[in-house]
C-alpha cells in the first residue's frame, strides 16, 4: 500500500503541473486581451463598425489589430475562440483540488479544532460552496444591482469577504484561502462558459443568417469580463498561499483575504489606466505597499486567547501510526532532527514559523503528518533542506520502515 502513496504524490505533481500550464495559458491571454482592448486607438478611415484599431511589434513582425464592438459586415473565414484555456484551467484546478484536499482531507481539508466533521461532510461543503457561490454571483448580476458595474463590484466585495470568513470557520487555514481561491475561479470561468461565450455565439449566429447582432450580448460580456479582469491577481495569490503559513495560518487569515482582494484591484487599475494611455497613477502602488504592510502585521499579531485549548485527539489513523513499533525510534528521529523548525516556536535561527506550518511535536503531530514525512524525509532527500540536521541514512531507512510497515499492517 505505500506504492500508493508515492503514486498518488506523483499524479499530484502532475496535475499541478498541468493546472499552472492552462493558467498562464488564460490568465496570458486575459491579460493581453485587456491591454489591446483599453490601447485602442479611434482613427480616421476605420472599417464600418470599427471601434479602434492597434498596430504592435512582436517577434520581429508588425500586427495590426482593429476591433468591432459588435461584429464585422460579414463573417471571416477562420474565427479564433479563446475559451478552452479557461476550460482547462478550471477542470486542472478542480483535479488538483480533488486529489489534495478531498483524498487527504482528514490531514489538508479538516481542522477538528475549528469543525469536526466527517471528511464526506467537507468534500460536501466544499462542492456546494463553489456551486452556490455561482448561481448568487450570477443572480446579483442579472438583478436590477447589475445595472450599476461598480456597486455590483462592491457588493460582490462584501460577498468575498463573508466567504473568507465563512471558509476559515469550517476549514482548516491553508484549505479555506485555497478555496477561497477555487470560489473566485469558479466564478470567472463560469462567466466564460456560462455568459461570454454563448453571447459571442448568439452574435456569430446571428451574422450568419443576415441578422443585425444586438449589442446588448456585448455589453454583458464585457461586464462580466471586467470582474475577471479584478479577481485574476487575488486567485494567484491564494492558489500560492499554500506554501506560506503567516497568510493562512494566522488568527485574523480572513482580514488578510479581504485585503489581498483590494490589492488586486490597485495593482489592476494601474495596469488599466495605464494600457489606456490615462497616464501612470503610481499612487496605486504606495497603497498597494501599505495594504501588504498591514497584512505582514496582521500575520504576526498574538492570539487572543478565548479559552482553555481542547485537548489533542488523536484520529483511528493517527493511533495506528503511534502503535507502530517503530514510533518511538522515529519520534526521537524527528524530535532531534526536524522539531527544531517544525514547531510553534522553532528555535533555528531565521525560522519563525514553522514550514508550511507542519508542528512534528507531539505524538500526534508527527502521526497526523507520517506521509509526508515518509514522502519528504523517508523516500526522497528533501528533508532536512540540504540535510542540514545530518539525517543519517539508517535514520531515513527507520522512516521508510515505520510508515510501510503501518500501512500494511505488519
């Protein structure tokens, strides 16, 4: 049964692999989109139903671009569609978030200290989450609200917040920016499948049988468009996070979400403003600086204690670990050559949280995380970072030993 664990690290590897690969693919051509679209230039001689035009230098070659609001006299013969890139983008990220978090939920998606529950009950509420986030963005869109772009934008802001809080109180830290993340995804390639594409089609169907495209199919797009322009640079973010505890692992990580998404609209509206040739407000990156000051505090703030803890309690899996016969050899393992860093306050020098935020101090701890440390320290070299601590190579063999053994059931 351990091949299994190997075997699952490695689809994780690729599938993350694979997800980073669709996302600069969309995220690449979002962002191109949005600079030629706001460069623009309105010039004499343009074609009928022409609203600007770009020329630009790529590669050693010239292009020259114009853009219809609506759609040209007549249809061209080959019609590029930018679509699956968000497709693909969105399905990878689902894998990733599959193979991750629902396969190794009693470890990444559950904290029984915020909510214990079953992990069929969090894979539940997870899938929910996004679906129902959708359909109430989508509502507000089509409501009356929808009408005025930017208070919908704001109440859209208060939505994100509530679902930053929300996720925090059912999830552990690292899975609720990481679905934080998924939520807004889904919203933006949900705007591609669901509202963008479909109204293109409805406006290609019509050139083709010789009707006038209404442009209200534009105007929506555009609309829902714009959202996705705002929600990019926060969704990198908290699809990154995983790999920095002081952002997700803190007592006030939903203040900090809130905040990364006002960053997101500074750090866009100088790329904005900017490709539309509406001069460079560098005002946006001294308040984006101030916002990230205000995080990197917030991330340090002492917690304020509300009561006794609850006592640890170790889960059927985790006692099987501890039974082992092996436990307490490798407890003095990684007591003596990981707990150093891996701890609430680790002691090696420049380390001040611990990585990933893996505590290898208790009984518990050390069972709870067995697979990673047979995956990292055991199987592969990874750590100690440069074996630093001297991990010796009967010490890692001891590690490969206890966690196969386990699972096995020997």
């Amino acid at each position: 049964m351990y091949e299994y664990a190997i075997a699952w690290e490695w689809l994780n590897f690729a599938v993350r692999w694979l997800h980073v690969i669709t996302a600069i693919a969309w995220i690449g051509s979002s962002f191109y989109f949005i600079a030629l679209d706001l460069g623009l230039v309105k010039r004499p001689g343009l074609p009928v139903g022409a609203y600007g035009e770009e020329w630009q230098v790529h590669g050693g070659g010239f292009y020259h671009i114009q853009k219809y609001l609506v759609a040209p006299a007549s249809m061209p013969e080959h019609l590029t569609w930018f679509k699956w890139e968000s497709y693909a983008t969105w399905l990878s990220g689902f894998a990733l978030l599959a193979v991750v978090y629902y396969g190794g939920a009693d470890l990444f998606l559950i904290d029984r200290t915020v909510l214990d529950i079953e992990p069929w009950q969090a894979i539940g509420l997870s899938l929910a989450s996004l679906a129902v986030g959708w359909i109430l963005y989508d509502l507000l869109c089509k409501s009356p609200l929808g009408r005025n772009t930017w208070g919908l934008m704001a109440i859209l802001y208060v939505v994100l917040i509530a679902m930053a809080w929300g996720y925090t109180q059912v999830f552990t830290g690292r899975a609720a920016f990481l679905h934080l993340g998924a939520f807004t995804a889904t919203i933006m390639s949900a705007n591609v499948f669901f509202i963008i594409i479909p109204n293109q089609k409805i406006v290609v169907a019509d050139l083709i049988a010789g009707r006038t495209p209404d442009p209200k199919y534009g105007v929506i797009a555009k609309q829902r468009s714009l959202h996705n322009n705002y929600l990019t640079l926060p969704v990198i973010f908290f699809m990154l996070s995983n790999h920095y505890p002081l952002a997700f692992a803190t007592e006030f990580n939903w203040i900090i979400a809130a905040l990364v998404f006002l960053m997101g609209v500074t750090i866009r509206h100088w790329f904005n403003t900017t490709h539309a040739r509406k001069g460079k407000p560098t005002w946006t990156w001294l308040v984006t600086v101030l916002i990230f000051i205000v995080i990197m505090w917030l991330s340090t703030v002492p917690k304020v204690l509300t009561g006794e803890e609850e006592q640890a309690r170790l889960s059927t899996r985790e006692q099987t670990f501890v039974a082992n016969g092996h436990f307490e050899a490798v407890r003095d393992v990684v007591q003596g050559r990981c707990s150093m860093c891996h701890a609430a306050e680790p002691v090696w020098e420049g380390i001040a949280r611990a990585p990933k935020n893996v505590k290898l101090e208790t009984d518990g701890e050390i069972a709870a995380h067995a697979r990673e440390i047979y995956l990292q320290a055991g199987r592969s070299h990874a750590m100690p970072p440069g074996n630093i601590t001297d991990l010796s190579p009967d010490e890692r063999k001891l590690l490969v030993a206890w966690y196969e053994t386990t699972v096995e059931g020997k």
